[in-house]
C-alpha cells in the first residue's frame, strides 16, 4: 500500500525542517509531514556552507521583518527547539554588521536608515570621525561614513540550526525520508504525489519545494519554469598575526567582507553579474583570493597585509534571477504546491519567518503573523521585482 501525507517538503535543508517543525507547532491543525532528504549528511546543501549570518540592515520591510523574527526566534530557541530541556546552543554571536559608505553612498545609507529605524531596528548612523574613533583598526581615508546594527545582528552555526529544526521536527512526529525525489505526478491544476529515485512515490495534499539550489528542476517536473539557479559562493578563512577586538562583519563599499571566525576570520565577495555562471561544482578558485578579496582586505585593514589564508570552501546561493530576493507561497495555477526558494544570501536567517509562513499558508490559507503577499510567485508573473538595497 502507497503512503499518503498530508504534506511532503521536497528537502531538507534549514528551510524544509523550519516549515516542518512550524506544521507541527501551528495550532488546530493535526498534520503528517514528510521531509524527502537525499542527502543526510548535509554537507552539499547551502545551509552547511552558509556564513550564518542575521541582520535586521536590509531595506525592504519584508527582510527586516523576517529577520527582527528571527532574532526573536534566536531569543527563545532553546524553549522552542529544545528537547527535554536540554538547551539548544546554535554559537550566536551577537556582534553587528557594519555597513561602510563613500560619499556616493551616503544618500542611500540614510534612506536605508530611515527606513530601519521606522520598523525599530536598532541601527546606528556614523560619520567619518566616528568611524576613525571607533575602528581604529580600519583604514577610513575613503569613508564618508557607516550604518552599525547596535544589537539583533551576528551570525551563528548554520548546521546547527538546521539540526535543531530537523531533530525538534522529528520529535514531534516528522518523517524523515533519505530518498532522492525525482518527479512530480501532477496535472494543470493539482499535484498528487512525488516521486522518488527507488521507483515509489508519496502521496500528498501539500506539496513544497524546499529543495534549495535546486529547486528549479523540481519546479520543472510540474512544467513550471522557477527563476532560481545555483551560483557559487566562496568562503576563504585566514589568520592574522595582529590582534583585531570588537570586529563586527564589516560590508566594504567594494563588496568585499569578513567578520571574525574564532580566532580567525571569514572573508569573500559576490562576483559582478557578468561573472556569476550558473554552476554546481564545489571547486575553491584560490585566485580570486589573491587577485580580488585580499586586496580589498589589505586596503581596509592594514593589518591585513600580513595574513595567512587558512582554509576556504565553495557553497551555492539558490539565487532568484529577478530580484535575488525569496519566492513564498503556492504556484497561482497549482494551489497545492508551496515554494520557498530563491533566499540567494539571505535564507538561513529567513527560515524561523519562512517556516512559520509557509505553515500558516498550509493551514489557514493565508499569512497569520507577517504579511508576505509582495513576496509571493505572482511578482515572477508580472515581472514586479522587489528592489533590496542591501543584497550581500
Ligand atoms: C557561502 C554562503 C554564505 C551564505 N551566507 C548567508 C548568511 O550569512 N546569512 C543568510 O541568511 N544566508 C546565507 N546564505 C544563504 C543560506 O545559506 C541559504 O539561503 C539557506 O541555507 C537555504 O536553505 P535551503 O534549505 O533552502 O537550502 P539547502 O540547505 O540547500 O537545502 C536544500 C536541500 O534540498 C535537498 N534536495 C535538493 N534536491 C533534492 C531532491 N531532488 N530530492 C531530495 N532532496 C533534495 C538538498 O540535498 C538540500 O539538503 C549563504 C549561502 C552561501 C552558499
């Protein structure tokens, strides 16, 4: 006899067990909830490779409102994510981004601002001096001057959330399925049931894409064409011999950025647009480094002229050629069929939102807590692109 499930996640990576766990914390509904994972070691999705980085500095209401819920989220997670009161410790380090400017930058850091500040974000504004004051580590000769989140931003280790979400999802009843999908059984207006590479299928009411990078070729198995593509990340760690306190992660005008990792610190930069191929692979370009990022280092921190690279890794940004920003909810032809995907830098923070969302569109039919219409797959239909000024 086939299984049948109320709701089958197609991955399960931060995204996939952030909205299984929030189907089964999401009152009236008793749900069964299937997560299809392919590969339980999770090293090859984005969240292990993710910087695991929370800001509340974006500029659209939507990301400053997913994220100030996952800092809220971060507060109690051990009352949340817990099992039998044993805490849950994910190593969040509240420590700020700073987000520098040039002068040709200023108008838009205080647009920025203002609309940070009318959501209650914490952010503080500095001008040259402050910044010669209170980083007097950095070179700031071509400053005009910053944006600091005062508190609510930092980072923490993205496998252990995913972890978290995962184990908790399990302890209330989630299946965890280590199986590969490979097809979707649907007509022009319903999907049924997923098939998976073992030749059996899984039937369900609700089915969601959470499949990360990949996830237009999930989209596809349906005859839908997603606008999400894999594109490679690099993270490079190094060391330095000077000691540097009180580091936030710091966004140079450049692009370039590095925040402290232990002892070490992290560093990288998204290529320009023209550079950026859709690509699968996990190969390091070593070059990129030397040629591009350590300068960048070097001019910013003096101290960084000296430093030792440590290790580096590639990951992949599922990134939303429209607007780089997520896609939230069912298809407008198949009702059935959930998306969340094309987070591209910014997903590990959204996942506490976009689990509680896409939960609250399963049961209710509609957003409870925030309201994420704007995000939703129609604006991939009517081209309406969300412009985020602070993508990273
Ligand atoms: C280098 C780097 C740095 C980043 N830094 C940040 C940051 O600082 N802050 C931030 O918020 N975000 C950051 N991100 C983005 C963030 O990591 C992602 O948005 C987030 O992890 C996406 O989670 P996900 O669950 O959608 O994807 P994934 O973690 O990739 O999970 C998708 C899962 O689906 C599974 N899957 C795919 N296809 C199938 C199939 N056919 N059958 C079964 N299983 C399947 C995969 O195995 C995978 O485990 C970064 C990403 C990278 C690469």
């Amino acid at each position: 006899m086939e299984a049948t499930r109320d709701v089958v996640i197609v991955g399960g990576g931060v995204i996939g067990s952030a909205i299984a766990y929030f189907l089964k914390v999401t009152p009236v509904f008793s749900v069964t909830v299937t997560v299809i994972e392919k590969d339980p070691s999770y090293e090859f999705g984005s969240t292990a490779r993710s910087w695991g980085g929370v800001r509340q500095q974006f500029s659209t209401p939507e990301n400053i409102q997913m994220s100030q819920y996952a800092q809220e989220f971060l507060g109690q997670i051990s009352r949340l994510l817990g099992i039998d009161d044993t805490p849950v410790d994910v190593s969040y380090h509240e420590q700020g981004y700073l987000f520098l400017a040039e002068d040709r930058h200023i108008p838009r850091l205080y647009s920025n601002n203002a609309i940070q500040k009318g959501l209650g974000v914490n952010v503080g504004l500095l001008d040259a001096d402050d910044l010669a004051r209170g980083v007097p580590w950095m070179n700031v000769s071509d400053l005009a001057g910053g944006s600091l989140g005062l508190s609510g931003e930092g980072w923490l280790d993205a496998y252990s959330l995913n972890q978290a979400f995962r184990k908790k999802a399990i302890s209330l009843g989630v299946a965890y399925s280590a199986k590969e999908a490979v097809g979707l059984e649907c007509d022009a207006k319903r999907v049924s049931a997923v098939l998976l590479a073992d030749g059996t299928r899984l039937a369900g009411s609700h089915i969601v894409n959470a499949a990360g990078p990949a996830a237009s070729g999930v989209a596809k198995w349906a005859g839908i064409d997603l606008p999400v593509r894999s594109r490679k990340r690099y993270a490079y760690s190094f060391s330095c011999r000077t000691e540097i306190t009180g580091c936030p992660l710091v966004i140079d005008p450049s692009g370039g950025h590095f925040r402290p990792e232990g002892r070490q610190f992290l560093s990288g930069c998204s290529p320009e647009p023209e550079n950026d191929p859709d690509c699968t692979d996990f190969d390091v370009d070593y070059g990129w480094f030397e040629e591009h990022i350590w300068p960048i280092l070097a001019h910013r921190v003096p101290a960084f002229e000296a430093i030792k690279l440590e290790n580096a890794w590639a990951g992949h940004y599922a990134y939303n050629l429209l607007d780089q920003n997520a896609i939230l909810g069912s298809h407008p032809d198949i009702a059935n069929f959930y998306f969340a995907n094309g987070f591209s830098g910014h997903g590990l923070q959204q996942s506490p939102a976009d689990g509680r969302a896409i939960a609250e569109l399963i049961t209710y039919g509609e957003y409870s807590s925030l309201t994420l219409n704007r995000i939703s797959f129609e604006r991939l239909v009517t081209g309406e692109a969300i412009s985020e000024h602070n993508i990273v």
